[in-house]
C-alpha cells in the first residue's frame, strides 16, 4: 500500500471511532492531527480512514492552520486530545 507510513496514523484513529467519525468531533480532530503532521498527509488520513473528499479536508486544514479559531472550542479539543490519548496518542506522538 503506497500509504504504509501513515500506518500507526490509521490504526490510532480506527480504534478511536470504529463506527466512524462523529461531526462534533471533526473539526477538533483536524486541529490535533494536522498540528502533527502535514496538510496533506492529513487530508489522505481523513479521505481513507472516514471516506471524506481530500480536496475538502485539505482545505478545511488550512482554515484551522490559518488561526481560524471560530471553529474550535478549547475544551472541545482537549476532549478529543484526551480521547485519542486512550487510543494512542502518546505512542504516535513518540514516533
């Protein structure tokens, strides 16, 4: 598979929503992953984990990268933070 070194991004991800990404938590994941890594890395992980269209998500990246903050609650996104950290997080950040 051409994306193998997006793995350990994957795996994280499908374990933290197995039925799939919640829109509450959309934007706020965006915000955690893209801090992370690159814009378009970010926007294939969102295409193939949760069949969202690239071209989208890559853009709504740039919104949040932007400092478009409107999007965000604070909380909201330390809930997400908290919720990954449960599913690896930390791990993937050590890599």
């Amino acid at each position: 598979m051409p994306w193998d070194y997006l793995e350990s991004t994957f795996s994280m991800l499908e374990s933290a929503y197995p039925s799939g990404l919640e829109e509450a938590d959309y934007w706020c994941l965006l915000k955690v992953v893209s801090d992370e890594m690159s814009d378009r890395n970010t926007a294939r992980v969102f295409e193939i984990c949760f069949d969202y269209d690239w071209a989208v998500v890559y853009n709504d990246v740039l919104k949040i990268q932007s400092g478009n903050e409107v999007l965000l609650q604070g909380s909201d996104v330390d809930r997400v933070r908290s919720h990954l950290q449960r599913h690896g997080l930390d791990e993937w950040l050590a890599e």
